[in-house]
DNA sequence: GGTAGTTCACGTTG
DNA sequence: CCAACGTGAACTAC
C-alpha cells in the first residue's frame, strides 16, 4: 500500500476517549529473562555466523533500542487510534510513538521527560539473543514486544524461507500416501520456540510493522507477528481493567470462510461468533456466550476497536488461501440467530473505520474487472503483448495523459544471438514423467546439489549461485516442476503509469515470497556501450555492482543440515547483457528500488546441447495485489570508478523509491 | 481433469 | 494440564 503523509484522515471517526477507561493488560504476562550483563554478547554482534536478515544489511533498529524499551515499557496501552505505520516505523531509533499515533491517541498528552521514561532500563538492551544451542534469534526483548517495520519483514521472511525448506525436505522424502505435511506448523513452532516472533505484547488497534493490505498465507504468520495470536480461533481477546473489574475485550478476527459469514462488502463484515459447529465429534450446538464471543459483546458495548483479518482463497493457488489485513472496524451491533444447521449463533456487524487505506475493497475491486462487472480506470489496452504471453497485460494511466510507453516488440524470453552461445554442450535428465525431488538419478536435480529448487507449489525455496531447471529437450514431462520459469506469465499484470517515475509494473494476483515473476526479455549485447548513451535505461548487466542480502532459511534451524549455510548471492560464468530497448517483456517496466519486492537470479537450463542462462525474477517478500514490483538496479562499475574520480557517472540518477533506506541515487 | 467434499494431525492460548 | 479453537495439505469422489 502506498504510503501517504499527512493526518489519518480519520476526523470524521466518531471518538470515544477510551484513555481512561482503558487499562490494558495481557492475560498472561510476559516475564523477561536477564542473563548477566557481563555474559550476553551486546544485541547487534552475531557471534555465530548468521548475518542479520533485513534486506541488504540495512542500518538494524537494534542499535537503538534503548528509546524503544522506555517507551514500551512505561506504557502499557498501545496508542489507540492510529491506522497507519509512518516512517518513525520504518527507524526503531526514532522510537517516538507519539508520532505515530493517529489523533487522538493516548500518546499525546503524555510528557517526554516522565519519571518513568527516564528510569534507566539498557540493561534490556543486553538481552538474550544467543539461546541454548547458540543461535542467534536475532529478535531483541523489546522486539519481541513491539515490533516495527523492519522486525516484521524480518521475522515474516524467516518464517517462509524456514517453511520453504521444510516443504522441500518433506517432497524429498518417500513418504507413504496419506501423510500429512504441515510444513507452516512446524515453521511456526520452531521460530515461537526460538523467540524469533514480535508484538507479543497483545494491544488494541494498530500493530506496529505490520500494514493495512499486508497478507499472510499461514495463520502462523499473523500468531508470529502479533497481528492474531490464535493459530486457530477466529477471536483473539485480552483482559482489561475497567476500574477495579476485568473484562475480556476483541483485539481482532480472521473472517475465513469457516462461519456462515457475510464478507460481500468491501466495509461492512457480518461476523459469526465461534464455537458450536458441527465436528468429527459431536453435531452442532447452540453457541456461547464466553471467550470470544463474550470478548466481541464487550468489545461491542466499549466501543474499542478491532483488527479485522479477511481470509480468501488464492486466485492463482487455488486450493490455499490468502489473509489480507485489513485494518480497524468497530463493532455496530449484535444479535442471535438460527444457523443452517437450527442451532443458536451470535452475529456480530463490523463497520471498517473510515479513512483507512484500501485493502480488502483493492481485492473486491479486482474481481470486478476480472469479471467485467466494472472496467479497470485509465485502461489504454487490454493486452500489450498483443497475445504473445499466455496472460493479458494491462496498459493503464490513471495518472496523467500519457498514451503509452515508447514502441518496442514484445517478446516472452531472452534472445542469444550465435556467437553468444559461449558454453560447453550440456545434457539434461533421463527422467520419464516429472522429475521427483528426492531422486538423486536425475541429472538436473544433481546439479543443484541434490536439492530440487522449488516446492510442489511452485516456489523458489533458495537463492543460489545458479538454479539449473530441466529443458526443452530434457525428456521429462512439460509439467516437470523444475521448469517454474518456462511456463510464462502466470497471472495478471498491469503495466501502469507511476506519480513520478514513468511506467512501472504491478499485478492483479498476489505473489507469495518465492513466486516466479517474469525473465528479463531482450537481446543479449557484448557490451552496455553498445546501446547508447540514452539505452542504458533498459539495460540489465550481470557484472554490476548489487547489494547482498539474506533470503534463504538459517540452516541451524533445520537438524537435517548441520549448519552449513550456503552462499546465496548469483554467479553467472560471464557477464551477461540483456538489451530491452527495441524487444523485450513485462521486466522492462520493473523500477529500481533500494527496498525492493523482488530479486533476479540466474537460471541455466539446455537446449539443443547449449546451456544458456536465463535471468529470473521472483518474489522476496509476500506482494499484495497492485503494489509495484521493484528491484535493485544496482551500481555500474564504470560510475563508481568515475564517482571516485570526482566527476559524475553517465547514468546516475537521482532514485526516487521512497525507502526509507534509500540511497539517494542509482545508475 | 478441474472442483468439491472428506480426512487427518497438529499449535497456541487461557 | 487440557480443552477449545480451525487449519492446510493430501486424498477421494464427482
């Protein structure tokens, strides 16, 4: 979601001062351990390896926790009302919560220099983050509590690289039909029992890192992010004071499906209270009114607001489901009423707080076109690639009176001319059908060594030097799973006109972490000199200079792998230049990004006895629906040998990413 | 051969 | 400590 400065925008909320009535207190409270100060390395050395996770290595919140942990700590109620994350997210060094609460949140009025934010507490900031078996959870005490932007990414990634290589273990196996294989589980419990988890501090309202439109594909990413502490209830609670009595109040739902839900509409949510199905054990019954129920008739006569979850299936994996965020709704009214089934159910009506982003209503919207019930806005062309990708891609300006991007042939792979085919003659598998993970007979898996590069649901599971794919003249199936970036675009793109930084590329699906995107198109050029001076725009060179980062799992985490960790960053054998000028694909539109959403990694796979090598791009991060894909351009050789000789490099730019990371150019 | 329904073992919280 | 709370993947039936 895009993020906008200014108010919340929420002056028209009907305000009740909950600040005093509200004294919120988690049922079960968090206990700190405090190792001696003299044992426990600082927070912010890695002692064992691990490089810390956040996209290339960014400046860590951890430095500055000390602000965090006396704010946190003194307050115990969560700013009230504030809807969205602001760049004091983004920097744990701020750690002013005021600046971040919305209008009326209790932080206002609360004095900087309090006693009690003066009392000196940095001994939290020398805390436990080596455990037991010497890992280094990589999450501070006061993260654990409070999270911020960076914290969740983190903690979000981790959980998926660690689930991806579960998943690919578990498909290697030669397990009997019948088992079950909950890789998400045990993810989950791994890093819940490492700490490896943030805003365990249950709050009303917003949490802070994660983002209204934020989305999830395992309930264990929202326990691990504090957004919903249930891995599966509907109704999360927690007990407040309310003078000298307790009451449990809603901190948030998760409408799934589950209940006889009304989820039409994109603000209003006719919620079913839990309990009372029928199951295995036993037929229906008449719900009641105790935990979450109780917790939602009280969040009803309070007032107080709640998180609300919307689940929906995945419109590109069918069989899963994707949970949006979707941020504040106040409960309106409640009553009971007969099931299908004839027993007794609670309803409850959410009414979203105005003046949020969009974020359910962005998915709701894309049905509609996807349905031709209402047109997209701004559509110049249904399709640019005039039918050469198995997928339309939109062209759409709903910005300005741009008609379209300058005139260039569409092409759906990369194109070697002859003298370009440098490497040896290579062979593929023998494998009859699809290739099986786990079949260490297959060439191709061998060459990646032994491991099959994605799950059976089509997700990349590492990075690595180089990702060797099954061919075209590789005997197995075209359904061979080890061919994720041969099978063309999957879902719905749209290429858009951007506020300010020409035409950009976004979809109508969400990507999960690790979704084959698209290959970089063009022809391939000796030399980025070759293009002219005005062509380097749509130019993807190898041999520049990128920033790493840290995407794959943490092998001391997985038992089957000792604790070798395995370098990530790409190789290919050459540089290799792809000119996207005058014939190229969707990639071209991709924008630089010093925080970005994606990543390229070089794919080699045979054809005709030439290995050639494919640059593909996939998802770093889970990717809502019309967000922009963005990667790194990284730096030119050439312009940092010139910036070094005082003069300016042909090319740099001025970057406009917005990242609160950014580096201030690119180019 | 997609889609719908059924089955199974499981984690966190209170 | 255990009951309550649904989930996600694999399987089966259509």
């Amino acid at each position: 979601m895009v993020m906008e400065g200014g108010g919340s925008g929420n002056n028209s909320t009907p305000t009740i001062d909950k600040t005093r009535v509200l004294d919120v207190k988690p049922l079960r409270a968090l206990v700190p351990v405090f190792p001696s100060s003299s044992e426990a390395p600082p927070y912010g050395t890695y002692s064992s390896g691990f490089s810390p996770f956040y996209p290339f290595s960014a400046p860590q919140g951890s430095q500055a926790t000390p602000d965090l942990n006396q704010q946190t700590h003194t307050t115990p109620a969560a700013p009230l009302r504030s809807f969205r994350a602001t760049e004091s997210n983004w920097d744990a060094s701020g750690g002013e919560y005021e600046s971040y609460d919305g209008s009326t949140g209790s932080a206002r009025g609360r004095p900087k220099s309090s006693k009690k934010r003066a009392r000196k507490i940095h001994d939290l900031d020398f805390t436990l983050s080596v455990d037991e078996n010497d890992f280094v959870v990589g999450v501070s005490l006061s993260e654990r509590d409070d999270g911020n932007r960076e914290v969740v990414h983190s903690i979000q990634m981790r959980f998926d690289a660690l689930r991806r290589r579960l998943s690919q273990l578990e498909d290697a196996k030669e397990s009997p039909a019948g088992i079950i294989r909950r890789a998400d589980l045990k993810a989950g419990n791994i890093l819940m029992t490492k700490q490896v988890r943030t805003n365990m501090r249950k709050r009303i309202g917003t949490v802070p890192g994660v983002e209204i439109g934020d989305i999830f594909f395992f309930r264990m990413e929202m326990c691990l992010l504090g957004l919903h502490a249930q891995s599966m209830a509907g109704i999360d609670y927690m007990s407040v004071r309310n003078g000298l009595e307790e009451e449990p109040l809603a901190v948030s739902i998760v409408s799934s499906g589950y209940y006889e839900d009304d989820a039409e509409d994109k603000d209003v949510l006719i919620y079913t209270g839990q309990g009372g199905a029928a199951n295995r054990d036993k037929g229906a019954t008449d719900q009641k009114l105790e935990r979450g129920n109780l917790a939602l008739e009280r969040s009803l006569r309070r007032g107080n607001e709640v998180r609300v979850v919307r689940g929906m299936k995945d419109s590109v994996n069918q069989a899963s489901k994707v949970y949006v965020y979707d941020g504040l709704y106040r409960i309106q009214e409640s009553w009971v009423e007969k099931a299908k089934s004839g027993c007794n159910i609670f309803k409850y009506k959410l009414v979203r707080i105005p003046g949020q982003p969009d974020a359910f209503g962005v998915w709701k919207s894309i049905e509609k076109w996807r349905e031709g019930l209402s047109s997209r806005a701004g559509l110049i062309l249904p399709d640019l690639t005039s039918g050469a990708e198995s997928k339309p891609v939109a062209l759409v300006n709903d910005v300005d009176e741009e008609k379209g991007p300058a005139y260039f042939t569409y092409v759906s792979t990369i194109k070697y001319s002859k003298s370009f085919k440098l490497t040896p003659p290579a062979y593929g598998c023998n494998c009859q059908n699809a290739c099986q993970p786990g079949n260490l007979n297959c060439s191709c898996i061998r060459k990646n060594e032994g491991n099959f590069p994605y799950t059976t649901n089509g997700v990349l599971v590492c990075r690595a030097p180089m990702i060797h794919e099954c061919g075209p003249t590789c005997p197995c199936f075209p359904n061979c799973k080890n061919r994720a970036s041969q099978t063309g675009l999957k879902v719905h793109m749209e290429v858009f006109k951007t506020k300010d930084r020409g035409w950009g590329l976004r979809s109508w699906d969400s990507f999960r972490a690790g979704t084959f995107i698209c290959e970089y198109a063009g022809e391939v050029i000796e030399k980025v000199s070759q293009v002219g001076e005005e062509g380097d725009d749509y130019v993807f060179d190898t041999s520049r200079v990128y920033e790493s980062f840290k995407w794959n799992y943490e092998p001391g985490l997985v038992e089957e792998d000792g604790s070798i960790e395995a370098i990530e960053e790409p190789n290919v054998p050459s540089p290799l230049v792809i000119n996207s000028k005058n014939v190229g694909n969707v990639a071209r539109f991709m924008n630089h990004s010093c925080y970005p959403n994606v990543f390229w990694q070089p794919i080699m796979y045979e054809n005709n006895r030439e290995s050639l090598i494919h640059i593909a791009f996939f998802a770093m991060r889970h990717i809502p629906p019309m967000t922009e894909l963005t990667f790194d351009y990284g730096k030119s050789r050439l312009g940092e040998a010139a910036a070094d000789g005082g003069s300016t490099s042909r090319g740099r730019r001025k970057c406009l990413c917005g990242a609160p990371i950014c580096r201030g150019n690119f180019g």
